[in-house]
C-alpha cells in the first residue's frame, strides 16, 4: 500500500481522532494525511521526476514526520542530514547528492547555505498545505492534478 493511501484510509476510518501527540501540539489522520499530502504535491511542483533525492535537516518533530512521509508520497528519495554535522561535510554530501529539494528547519538553515529555491522550510508547511490542499500527487510524477470531489463531478 502506498504512503499516501494507507494515510487516506486512515483519515476515512479514523479522521478526528488524535494521530499525533506532543508536549504542544495534537494531529488528527486527517490534518496529518492533509499535511503529508500537501507537501508531497509541493515536492513534485519543484520536481515532478520520480525518483530524485530530497534531503531533510531538521530537529525529531512532527514536521520531519511529515516530511519524511511527504517524500515517500511524492515518489522521491529520502537523504536525511545529521543536524548537528559539520557545514562543510554537510555540503560535500549534498554537492554529491545533488538533491532537488531541501527541507529544513531554523537549524537546517544556519547550517546549509544554498539556494533559496532549493530549500523549503518547515514554516512553510502550514502555507503548503492551504495552497495544496485540493490537489493530489501524482504517482507517474507528472504535475500533480486538483482533486474532483464526488459533488463537483456530479454537478
């Protein structure tokens, strides 16, 4: 089953209940299935090639969750970065990488300069998912379509 369906079929049987739980924060399946899918569109927007290296430098929260799901569901290839590794060797992983997108937290930023464009930050996310929200990856990779709900098909 991929990421994104078991992620749906969870949000169908279990939406409001708590999937995710910290010190600050609850997420239901659905919010969570909403996020992952958001940023996995988004994912594909910056580079809808199936298989390319997404790298991840960010603090154990449930934004690195997301992320990690996000780039299964996009079709992309996890490349996680040690957040407390040196910016040089963190560089010379990524120049040999050579990863399409980079999701990164306030640390992941001070830590790895490039691009702008290449980098997403997870304060983004919520902006994600409220631009994303109505559209759905595509597993081919190709641009991902708006999602029909059954009343507008319908009608």
């Amino acid at each position: 089953m991929l990421t994104l369906d078991f992620l749906k079929d969870l949000a169908e049987r279990h939406g409001n209940e708590i999937a995710l739980e910290d010190d600050e924060v609850q997420v239901s399946y659905a919010e969570l299935a909403t996020a992952v899918n958001a940023l996995a569109v988004a994912l594909q927007m910056k580079d809808p090639a199936a298989g390319s290296r997404v790298a991840l430098c960010a603090a154990n929260s449930l934004e690195y969750l997301v992320s990690v799901l996000a780039i299964q569901a996009a079709g992309k290839l996890l490349l996680p970065l040690n957040r407390h590794g040196d910016t040089e060797a963190l560089h010379a992983l990524l120049n040999e990488a050579l990863p399409t997108a980079l999701i990164v937290d306030d640390e992941g930023t001070a830590l790895i300069q490039c691009d702008d464009d290449l980098k997403i930050h997870v304060s983004q996310f919520a902006g994600l998912v409220h631009t994303y929200r109505d559209h759905t990856p595509d597993s081919n990779g190709s641009y991902p379509a708006p999602v029909i709900q059954a009343e507008q098909a319908a009608g």
